[in-house]
C-alpha cells in the first residue's frame, strides 16, 4: 500500500463503513501490513485470471 490521500480519505472511510468493511493501515516500512490481502489477491489473479481466454 501506498498510504495515498484515497485510503485514508473521509468519503473512502464512510463508503468503508457503509459496507462493513474494516479498514486497517499498518506503519510505514512494515512488511507484515499488506500480506493477507497481497496473498488474497494473488490467488484470484492465478485462479480467475490465468485460467481463462478473454475475448480482449
């Protein structure tokens, strides 16, 4: 994560919290802050993207 001027930002928080989802920003320099979703996100690009033919 960047730690840009979005995530951080009043309109992302109450968009955040109006859908339940918690958010978590960890010290700058932490290698452990980004590794759950780092990870997630790995698997759905492996699982959904490298597996299928799209049209473009």
């Amino acid at each position: 994560m960047d730690r840009g001027s979005e995530y951080p930002s009043r309109k992302f928080r109450c968009a955040c919290r109006k859908l339940g989802v918690f958010q978590s920003m960890g010290r700058v320099g932490s290698c452990f802050t980004n590794a759950v979703s780092e990870a997630f996100n790995n698997v759905l690009k492996v699982e959904y993207i490298h597996r299928r033919a799209f049209a473009t």
